[in-house]
C-alpha cells in the first residue's frame, strides 16, 4: 500500500477511535451536552449526533457500491505485492 493511502487510512481509523470514544462518554453523560462532548474529542457535532441515532461510517454505507468486497481487495492487493516480487 502506498503511503499516502496508509496515512490516510491511519488518520481514519484515529479519527473513528475518537468517535467511539465520544459515543461511550456521551452516553455516560461524562459532559454537559453532545456539544462539548464533540468538542473535546475533536470531532463534527453532526457526526456524533447521526452517530448515535443508529447512522453508519461512509466505508458501510457505501458498501454496496463497491464492486469488490474488502476481503477481495485485500487479496487483489497481496497478489500484486507478489507479482512485484
């Protein structure tokens, strides 16, 4: 994988561990409101509120549309790793 494809799969997945974060302390009620519990863990407002309405990451609402599964591209992905070889 390239590297600019792994930072920014890295800053997803930094990104969606600070959102899992937020989700389990504003459902602790560890902050006043959803506002600043957005804002202490520097995510969008918007996002934590769909979030915890039952909304889904884009990668799972997109699914569908993808012509290969995530397995797949993996697979795909290693195979030309080795072709390189």
């Amino acid at each position: 994988m390239g590297k600019i494809k792994q930072r920014t799969l890295q800053k997803q997945q930094e990104k969606e561990a600070r959102l899992q974060k937020a989700i389990k302390a504003a459902k602790a009620g560890d902050f006043p409101s959803l506002r600043r519990t957005a804002e202490a863990y520097d995510i969008p407002l918007t996002t934590l509120r769909r979030r915890l309405a039952g909304g889904t990451t884009r990668i799972k609402a997109h699914a569908y549309q993808q012509l290969l599964t995530t397995a797949e591209e993996k697979a795909v992905v290693r195979w030309i790793y080795q072709l390189e070889e």
